[in-house]
C-alpha cells in the first residue's frame, strides 16, 4: 500500500523530538534509516501512522571511546559508520564484523543500530554481539532517561521494555581489552545478502597462564522469539580443557537455551542442528587462534 | 560459401550497452505517456475457486477510478499458444492464486490500488490439487474441463525391457525438480496508447510483437492492422516474457478508455503471475555394460504445467528429445505428461525442459561411473554422439556435434586432471571439496515445427543499411551480433548498419525470439536480403558505369570493378536508385529446414543440436550443508563465435543462473500460496556467490549457421545443475536426486549418512 | 486501513548538482519522486524493497537505495543518479568501462550498479576483489553472471 497519506515530521533536535514523542504519544513512529519500517508499512505489518523522522538528527551519530574504557555507539549510527570504525575494530571486533555483514552496502549505509535493536527481528546481527559483550541500551524521553541492560531490554517477540513516548539514544559497551576474543557467526542462505538462518556471537575471556576461558558468553540469534545466551554451554566451556569431545558437548548444550521455529528460511529441526554446529565452529576457531 | 570476415567474430562491445550505462535507454517501464490511466490488476486469492459474483460497482464510483474491466468485457475470453486455455480475466473460475479477475484504470497509483480493496468478489472455494501426481489420478478435483492431463505420450525405440535384462549394471533414481522462477530484473511492463494515425499501440516487454499482436486482436476482437506493437529495451525475459502478460489488458484499457494507460507489475506480481520453469518428477532406469556401452534409458517424465499450458506442450517436447542426453542408446522408452494442477503457471524458461531431464541423466551417468569404477569423462565419451550418427530416434545427425570435443577439452583440463589435489586445499575439517562433470544437449530452432523468418535491409541515401528486424533485444546481444553479420554480408563498416527492430509497424516477421535461434534464423534471412541487396546494386553499379555487371564486388562500402579501375561508393548507388525510382529495400527470407516429426511428439526431432560440457568444483559446508561454487568450466559447441565479448557473457550468464537453480533458488509452495514473492526470500545468485568461469567455445562450425554460428543462448545454463550435483557427490559421497540442493536438505543428506555410518 | 487524503510537502533538495523543489508526499520514496514525479527514469525500480540494489543513488555521496529513503530525508541533501555522472554529456569512466566490458547485457541492473561502483571508488579508489564483491553484493545482476562486472570495475581502480 502507498504511503501517500502519510504525514513525515521532521524534527530538528533530539529534544523537540522527545517532546513530539510524548504529545503525539502512540500515534506516530519513529523511522531512522527507514530500512525496516518503510517495508512494513507498506506492506501493511506494522499500523499506518504518522512518521516522526530522527534521519537528519546528527547529534545522534557518533562511536566514542570514553576514560572509563566504554564505547558508547549513538542510536543514529550506521553499520556503515559500524564496521569500519578503528574504536569498533579494535575493542569490539565482533560487533564490527556482524556490522559488515547486514543487508548490502546500501543497507549497511542507512541502517542504524538503534534501528535495529528496537525493529527487534530474532534474527537481527548486531544482536548476539551485543549480548555477548554485555551492551546497554539508553532510551530517554521528556521524561529523562534511563539505562537498562540489553538482555532485559527484551521481554518476548517484539515486546520492549520501551515506553511509546521514549527513544532509544545509545548502546554503551565495554571496550575489549587484550585478554578476550570473540566471534561472530551467520549462517545464511547465500553468501550475497541475507537475512540470518541462525547467527552467533561468542565472547571469551582467556587465563593467560592456563589458557583457558575464565569467562564466556554465548548469545544465538533466530532461534527463540528473542536473542538468547545459551547458559549451560557457557558453563561448559569455562574453564575446561577443549577438545574435540568436550566442545561438541558444550555446542549441543545450547539445545537447552532455544526454541526455534519453522519457517521460510528454514525448519525449527535444521535450527536446532544449525546452533550446534555453529557454535562448535565457533568454539573451534577460537581455541584454534594463538590467542 | 567463403566469406571475408572483418566484424564477425570480434569483440565489439554491444550497441545499445553506453546508452543503457548512461541512464538514457527507455525501457517500457520508463515511459510515461501524457495524460496516462494507472492500471492495476485484482488477483485471485484462491488457488482454486468458482467466482460467483463480482461488483465493481463501490470501486467504480472511487475518487479517481476510471473504469474497472472484468470478463464482460473480453470478446474472446481465452488465449494461449498452443491450446486456449487461458481466460484474458476469469470468468467462472480462477485456477491459481494470482489469476488475473479485474483491471482497473485510474487517475493515480493511489486511486488504482485503493479500488482494487473496493472490488467485491464473491468466491467458492473448491478443493485445490496442488501435486503433480495426485492430480494425474482421475478422481482429483479437475483444473479445467477436460481434465488434468493436459498432454500425455508415450515413444520406444528398441525394447529397453530386454536390453535391461542383458544389463551388467542398471541405476535407477526418481529426480524432482524445482519451480525456477525467472526473476529478470524489470518486472513485466508497458504502456498504451492510441498512435497519431489512429493506432492502437502496446509498447511492452516481451518476446514476439507478432505472436503478441496476435493474442491481443484474437482476444479482443480487432483486426490485427490496427494494433501496432513494439518491444523496447527488455530488462531480463529468459523465456518469460514469451508469453502474454500486461499486453491484452493495457489494450483493454486504451480501446475502451480511449486514453493512454500504463501497467506495470510490481516484483510481488511477477513472481506470482509471471510464468515459471515446470517443476517436474523424473523416474530414471538406465543399464549398462561392464564396459561402459549405454544399453537403455526408460524415463518417466512429470512436468507441473500449473493452472494453463502456455508453450508446456512444446517445452514437454524438449524434455522427451534430450533426456537421453548427448548419448547413443540402443534401446529408449519415454513416457511424458504434462498435469494440470492449481499451481503457478509454468512456460518458457532458458534451457526449455532441458535443463531438468539433464540433471536426471547426467546424474545416472555419474553413478553408472562410480559402479564401473570408470572415469566419468571417459564413460560419456564412450558413448557420446559424433556427427553423422544416428541418434535415439533413429534421427540421422546432420549438422555440427561437438560434444567429443567438449568432453575431451574437459578430460584435458588441469581442473580435471589435477582434481586431487584441488580437493585437498581445504581450510577448516568440516569443508570438503569435490570435482563434477556434465553434458548437455538441446535442440535449437522449433524443431519439426514450421518456422520461417524474414528480415528486411534497406539502403539509405547515404548509403549505409537498414536492417528491420522484429526479434527482440531481450539483454542477449542478437542485434549486435546480427549488426556484425550485415556488415560482413553487406561489405560496410558496422557502424553503417543500423537496426530497427521488434515493431510489428516497421520490421517484418522474423518470427518469436526464442529457442536460441534468433542469430541463426534472422542471420539466414539476412543473408538472403544481403544476396538480393548487393545483386540489386551490381546492376545498377553496372548501369552507371557501363561495365557488365559480374566484374563487381564490393568492399567496405564501394562498388569496385575486377580491375579495380571503377569505385562506385554505396552512396552513389543509392542516389542513383532514388533517382530512377529502383526501390531501395529487399526482403530476406529463411525457413528452417525440418524434418517430418515421430508419431507422438510435435516437433521432435530438431536438425540441430548444441552441445555444451561443463565441469565444477565445489566446497561443502558439511556442518551446515551450504555449498560455495568455486570455479566453473563451460566448453559449449559454439559453432562459430560472432562476438566472443556477447558470446562469453551470455554463457556466463547462464552458468550464474544454473547455479541459483542447482543451489539455492527454491520457490517454495504452501497450500497454493508461494512464500517466495520477493527477492528476500527468493534468492537468486549475488556476485559474491558467482565464481570463476572459465569459458571454452569448441567452434567446430555448423555450415548451415551465418558463418557457422549456432545458437548459444541457453546450452550455458543446462550442465550446471548436474555438473555441481556430481561434484557435490565427489566431495561428501552422498547423491542430490532433488534440486534445489538447499542447504537444509543437503545438510539432511549428510546427516542420514553420516549416522548410517555410526559417527558423529 | 486509514484512507486519507493525500499529504503533500515541498522539499528541496540537490538533485545531479542543480537544486531542485518537488511538492509529493512526504512518504513517497525517492525512488517513486524520481521516476513517477519527475520521470528521471535511469535510475530503475527492481523489487522496490531494498533487494536488489538497482535502485541506487548516492545520498551526500553514499550508495542508498532510492527505494528506502522517504522525500522527507531527502530534504537539504544532495542526490545523485546515473544521470548525473555525465559531464558535458560525456559518460564517467565508470559508465564506459562497464559498456566496454560487456557487463551489460539488458541493462536494467546497470545504473545501480554503476553507482554502487562510483560510491565504492570514491571510497577505496584501489578495491581489491574481495572489496568490490562486498560492495556490489546487494546488486543483483540476472543476466552476466558478474563476471565482466568485476572485469569492469578491475579496469577503473587506480
Ligand atoms: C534488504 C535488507 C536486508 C537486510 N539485512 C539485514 C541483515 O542482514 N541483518 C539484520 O540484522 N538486519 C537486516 N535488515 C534489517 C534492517 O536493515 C535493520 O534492522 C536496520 O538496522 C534497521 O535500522 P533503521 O535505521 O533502518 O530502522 P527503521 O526502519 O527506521 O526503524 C526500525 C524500527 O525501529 C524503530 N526505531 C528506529 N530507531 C529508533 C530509535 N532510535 N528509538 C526508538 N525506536 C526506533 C522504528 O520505529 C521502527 O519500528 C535488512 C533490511 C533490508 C531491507
Ligand atoms: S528497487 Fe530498491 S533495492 Fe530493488
Ligand atoms: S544486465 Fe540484465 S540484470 Fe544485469
């Protein structure tokens, strides 16, 4: 359905966006880069409303790395500004790498991360990542603002702890230091753009006198109805000597954290198999780096 | 005939490519008539319903609409190629979900697509029949009225009974196929309008602006000299845009309206009303000797036509001829049928029913190998056609066969020879690397169905060349490549032949582009008006200098006597025929020489042939199933190359498209709804997924082609599948019989195996 | 389903170097502006949802899909279409290479294409392989295979 009816408002600072947010509270949507939203409106997903357009709000589009070791990624920022940031390349390798692979180059240069957490598709890539390096998301509204952990940032398909007058403004992370690794995984349906079948992101900190993982975190995407660290095969990595056997125990230990669906990519059965397998590729690679 | 070659054969790069990189080429969906109506077409939401009312009267009196067309308004209410079977709008029935039901014409897109919710239809559901199989079963409901199978035969040459029971070894397989969606980058498309002369003129996206002139009058009941039709540039047709689409309603709009309209599907409607390659089950038991010597082929054949034939029939037809692949075998039976069903409606796609009866054969070939412990290069070469055989239909071959060549080239090719230690190079434990080769065969030009073409050349004042043309520029070059032809033939320089093509008002006959025979056909006809042309000059050159006409010839753009004393330039001729009133254009014709078709078949056997090897490596992800093509060969029979810049593109092409068919292009069909209606979900090859190609033309010259070319445009695409199913095969050990080979289900195959065998 | 009347805003924007005013709605795309408003049609309408790529343009100088990008963020920015590479009417070296390298065949992925290419050579005037792939991985091509698409966009890096 075209959008001819549809009014755009485009405001001219974050706080005049936050006061438009909060008068017309529930009748009108933010669209940023538009990638997500203007499919769904069109093709009648999403209510037609009013569109309160942030494209144009600058202050919103930064990557900085502050004193106390946190990068702090403005919601306005673009997988584009994402994946070749130093700052990102550098301390949080895992989030430029799932950056460089959403969508197309043209995607990557509109899509913003904001976007991306609130669109809060399963199978969004920049998700796992930021589950696995513990990011938390700044939403704030005429009201103020406030700081609430990525995971608890979700609380079913699409259900956000995020109120109808608040804008999501930042994700803050801590910057990785030389101890921890990480990767990221995406199984896809062809190499060109797609949208993921299932996607993972493995954080691990590394005992430089054991060389073992002191600490880990793994996050899986498409999966569940939202993003889901898998808990128990966590535990069975840290601190375990891996071997073949012992990391394809921990792999199949991520069958207790999911509960995938059937649907045009692919079965919930093959899902299944595809967290496993992923996630033992995963851990393959990273105790097969030097470190 | 020895011809001087100057153009035929380089790599020019094509005419129309610095107009189309600059953003100026118009394309039917470019153009914007003034004081146009919006068209938009109702879609049926039912894979299978009798329409029992529509009222069209809420959308009619919208803000904007101007007239919503339903089947009242259709004199002639059927069409289709070969049985009409196919209503312009439904009228008591829709038969897949996307059959057309009402058009409407309005002053704005908005309007247009808001009266589509306004018009009210009335539906009974009725049990839809969705599988091939269940459909060929008498009880099934009926797609229309006179059942389901929609053509059904039977050919048997030899006794396959008895040479399976003097076998050594005999492989027996069921194949299924996939839609293949064509998924040309510019949806269907045109416009419509009345010309100063009182015209009706269609300007859309097809394939033959006759046979579609023909549809449109025959439906709606004019007479054919008062429609013009003309196809523009074409973004992608690949066979899919053979058949009508927006032409018989954009006309619609413009006779009753009186006003220009313009109708353009969007990509959701070309995936579901577009038509697609058939999906099909091929039952394959094939027999051998110790040796190696084909014994017998029997093949059952089930091709899913969807809810209407459109050149099904035809395309059934090429399936028959070619799965027996390049092959000599004694003893074939072959039993066709083409269904009905309530599904999407499958016609024309490269490669024409060859493409899925390929991957059959050629995977039989390659099991036959791995039985016999014998290299499957040297198994096809054992039993591969040569010129001069006689072929499974005791057909005598009389043109070019280049396939011994092919495969020797592939035998010879370090991909090949080296394959060992190509398949070692691998990065990780979970990747395995494996080596395929494959055949192709398909017959080109309309077989033993009568096809004749004409070609018209003109000579302008100036004393360049008009060629008229009406086949069409569908991306595939044939206007460069006829460019070059004429002016070797015409003995100028190639910037003087221009061309005017696919216009039914301006160009003759050359009758439907497809079958990869344009070249070949109009380059015939050409040369005939070429003839006629530089026959027509002689004299006058003769006229103007006193000499007998026999002491001239021509060379780039002179009349020059044998002594070379007399230079008469094209331009001097021309003035002179004007002058005189000696008109300044011929007609060229061609008909494809034929032979009488075998009881059971409608245009089987063709004369000619091209051939194509092809080999492929391949990675395989074994802990996801996904397999990455590494490097292709291609070694088509070529014939004789035109331009190898259009030739090579062409195959490559082909080769990217054969790989999204083996691979990954899966329309997938729930309950008559196709899930796939976008390229999101329907995913066709990006650059990242298209591999090295090595392109290898054996040119052994096909004395009946302009200069020895033969057709090209499809053979790319039908060793592809096959070739990567037997690579997939050499680097997991387990057989694809099912393309699409997904990840999901190869991952699937690997998984059964491997627990087969007791391990991880 | 709301069914108004249409909105309809002027906006102002650069478009190929001259400044330009269109009053469309405001959630008309810029893909629709351009080729349904104004009738640049060079820049080509392939899915309409950001699949394919042929659509491109460059926004303030990056490769955007037209298709994806509302009126109301066009405002005060600069576009560019395949138009608007021509100087004095003669093509940019990257149209040429891609009709010399026989890299279009019907042509209709061309102008996206071409201007994925020129954001990309903007960009990393010496891509590598792998960097050209990354860069043209959301423009799909049916018709070459890509492979003379890579030859020419090889042929225009430094
Ligand atoms: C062709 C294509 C390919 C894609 N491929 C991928 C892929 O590979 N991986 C992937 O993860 N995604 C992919 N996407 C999805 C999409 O690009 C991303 O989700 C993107 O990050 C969305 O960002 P945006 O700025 O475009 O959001 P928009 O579309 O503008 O908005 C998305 C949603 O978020 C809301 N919103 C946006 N910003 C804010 C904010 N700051 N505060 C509050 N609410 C906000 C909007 O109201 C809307 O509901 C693809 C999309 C397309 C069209
Ligand atoms: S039209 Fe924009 S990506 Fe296809
Ligand atoms: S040239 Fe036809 S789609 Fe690219």
């Amino acid at each position: 359905m075209l959008l001819y009816d549809i009014d755009v408002i485009t405001p001219s600072s974050l706080d005049e966006a936050l006061e438009i947010l909060s008068s017309r509270k529930g009748r009108i949507k933010v669209v940023a880069g538009g990638t997500d939203l203007i499919i769904q409106m069109k093709d009648g997903i999403i209510p037609r409303r009013d569109l309160l357009n942030i494209y144009g709000l600058d202050e919103l589009r930064y990557i900085k790395l502050d004193d106390n070791d946190m990068i702090r990624i403005g919601a306005l920022t673009s997988f584009s500004e994402i994946a070749s940031s130093e700052t990102i390349r550098h301390y949080a390798k895992i989030l430029a790498d799932a950056a460089s692979t959403i969508g197309s180059i043209q995607i990557m240069n509109k899509a913003s991360i904001g976007g991306n957490i609130v669109n809060a598709s399963p199978a969004a890539d920049s998700l796992p990542p930021l589950y696995a390096l513990g990011a938390v998301v700044r939403v704030a509204s005429s009201r103020g603002s406030r700081e609430v952990p990525i995971e608890s940032f979700y609380r079913g398909y699409k259900k956000l702890d995020l109120a109808e007058d608040e804008l999501v403004c930042e994700v803050r992370l801590r910057a990785m230091s030389d101890d921890e690794d990480g990767i990221f995984l995406k199984h896809g349906l062809r190499l060109g753009d797609a949208i993921a079948v299932v996607n993972a992101a493995i954080w691990v900190r590394r005992d430089s006198r054991s060389g073992l993982f002191s600490d880990a975190r793994v996050a899986l995407g498409a999966v569940a109805p939202t993003v889901v660290r898998a808990r128990r095969c966590e535990q069975l990595i840290i601190s375990k000597k891996l071997d073949e056997d012992s990391m394809w125990n921990a792999a199949k230990a991520v069958l207790e954290s999911i509960s995938p669906i059937d649907d045009v990519r692919g079965s919930a059965e093959y899902r299944r198999e595809m967290s496993v397998n992923l996630v033992y590729m995963g851990l393959w690679e990273l105790t097969h780096r030097s470190g | 005939m020895v011809q001087a070659q100057r153009w035929v054969g380089k790599p020019i790069p094509r005419r129309d490519a610095l107009e189309k990189a600059i953003g100026q080429a118009k394309y039917a969906s470019d153009l914007f008539p003034e004081g146009l109506l919006w068209g938009k077409v109702l879609r049926s939401k039912y894979p299978h319903a009798r329409i029992k009312r529509i009222d069209v009267s809420k959308a009619r009196s919208h803000p904007g609409v101007v007239a919503i067309f339903t089947h009242e308004d259709i004199p002639n209410n059927r069409y289709g190629p070969f049985n009409k079977d196919r209503p312009v709008l439904c009228d008591d029935k829709t038969r897949y979900i996307g059959d057309p039901i009402a058009v409407v014409a309005a002053e704005t897109p908005e309007a247009a697509e808001e009266a589509l919710g306004m018009i009210e239809v009335e539906y009974e559901p009725l049990p839809a029949v969705l599988d091939p199989l269940e459909a060929m079963k008498p009880e099934s409901p009926k797609v229309h009225e006179r059942g389901n199978i929609a053509r059904q035969t039977h050919i048997s040459f030899g006794n396959v009974e008895q040479a399976f029971r003097e076998a050594d070894i005999i492989v027996e397989n069921t194949y299924t196929v996939g839609t293949q969606i064509h998924a040309y980058l510019e949806t269907e498309a045109g416009i419509s309008y009345f010309d100063e002369n009182g015209r009706l003129t269609i300007v859309a996206g097809g394939q033959s602006p006759y046979r579609d002139r023909h549809e449109i009058c025959s439906t709606l009941n004019i007479p054919e000299d008062s429609v013009r039709v003309v196809i523009p540039h074409v973004g992608g047709a690949f066979g899919g845009k053979d058949d009508i689409s927006v032409q018989i309603h954009l006309a619609l709009i413009t006779l009753k309206t009186r006003r220009p309209a313009r109708l353009v599907w969007t990509r959701e409607e070309s995936t579901i009303a577009g038509t697609k390659r058939h999906a099909g089950i091929i039952r394959m038991k094939t027999a051998a000797r110790r040796d190696g010597v084909l014994l017998a082929n029997k093949t059952e054949i089930i091709y899913d036509t969807g809810a209407y034939e459109g050149l099904g029939p035809a395309v059934l037809d090429v399936a028959i001829e070619n799965c027996n692949g390049p092959y000599k075998i004694p003893n074939i039976d072959i039993s066709a049928t083409l269904v009905y069903t309530n599904n999407y409606v499958a016609s024309a796609f490269r490669g024409f029913g060859a493409p899925q009866v390929l991957f059959a054969i050629e995977s039989q070939l390659d099991a036959i190998a791995e039985q016999l412990n014998m290299d499957p290069i040297e198994l096809r070469l054992r039993n591969a056609l040569r010129r001069g055989d006689v072929g499974v239909f005791n057909n005598k071959l009389i043109g070019s066969v280049g396939i011994a060549k092919a495969l020797e080239i592939a035998a010879n090719h370090e991909l090949w020879r080296e394959r060992e230690r190509y398949k070692s190079e691998t990065a990780r434990p979970w990747i395995r690397r494996g080596i395929g080769v494959a055949s192709a065969v398909k017959g080109y030009t309309l077989g033993a169905l009568p096809d004749k073409g004409q070609v018209g050349v003109e000579l302008t004042r100036e004393g360049k060349f008009r060629v008229r043309v009406s086949s069409t520029e569908i991306g595939q070059g044939v206007l460069t490549a006829l460019a070059q032809v004429a002016a070797d033939m015409l003995k100028c320089g190639v910037d003087d032949i221009q061309l005017v093509f696919a216009d039914t008002l301006e160009t003759p006959d050359t009758s439907v582009t497809s079958a990869s025979r344009q070249l070949f056909l109009a380059g015939n006809a050409l040369a005939d008006a070429a003839r006629k042309m530089l026959d027509k000059m002689r004299h006058v050159a003769a006229g103007l200098s006193g000499e007998p006409p026999e002491v001239f010839d021509f060379l780039d753009g002179y009349a020059i006597s044998r002594d070379g004393k007399t230079r008469i330039s094209y331009a001097g001729i021309a003035r002179y025929m004007e002058n005189n009133n000696i008109p300044l254009n011929v007609v060229g014709e061609y008909e494809v020489p034929r032979v009488e078709p075998i009881p059971g078949t409608l245009e089987i056997p063709h004369l000619f042939y091209m051939f194509a090897a092809a080999l492929a490596l391949v990675e395989v992800n074994t802990l996801t199933g996904f397999v990455q093509v590494r490097k292709l060969v291609v070694i088509p029979d070529a014939g004789k190359v035109i331009n190898p810049q259009t030739f090579q593109g062409q195959i490559e092409g082909a080769a990217v498209q054969g790989i999204g068919y083996a691979l990954m292009e899966e329309a997938k069909i729930e309950n008559g709804i196709l899930k796939t209606q976008n390229f999101s979900t329907y995913l066709i090859p990006s650059i990242k997924d298209a591999p090295e190609i090595e392109v290898i033309p054996v040119e052994d010259g096909e004395e009946t082609g302009p200069f020895g070319a033969k057709g090209i445009g499809e053979i790319g695409i039908i060793p592809i599948a096959p070739a990567i199913a037997n690579a997939i095969k050499d680097a997991v050990g387990v057989r694809p019989l099912s393309i699409p080979i997904t990840p999901e289900k190869l991952y699937w195959l690997i998984r059964s195996k491997r627990s087969e065998n007791g391990s991880q | 389903m709301r069914r108004g009347s249409a909105v309809v805003k002027r906006f102002s924007f650069v478009l190929n170097g001259k400044p330009v005013e269109v009053e469309v709605p405001p959630a008309y795309t810029l893909l629709e502006t351009l080729r349904n408003v104004l009738h640049l049609t060079g820049t080509k309408d392939g899915c309409g949802d950001g699949d394919c790529g042929a659509c491109t343009v460059l926004l303030d100088g990056r490769a955007v899909h037209s298709c994806l990008t509302l009126m109301a963020q066009v405002e005060g920015r600069s576009v560019t279409t395949v138009e608007g590479l021509l100087r004095d009417s003669s093509p940019d070296e990257v149209q040429s290479a891609y009709a010399e390298s026989g890299a279009v065949q019907c042509g209709y992925c061309t102008p996206g294409l071409i201007m994925a290419t020129k954001a990309l050579l903007m960009s990393n005037p010496n891509p590598s392989v792998e960097e050209v792939k990354e860069a043209l991985r959301g423009n799909l091509c049916r018709c070459t295979g890509y492979a003379k698409i890579l030859e020419a966009v090889l042929r225009v890096r430094r």
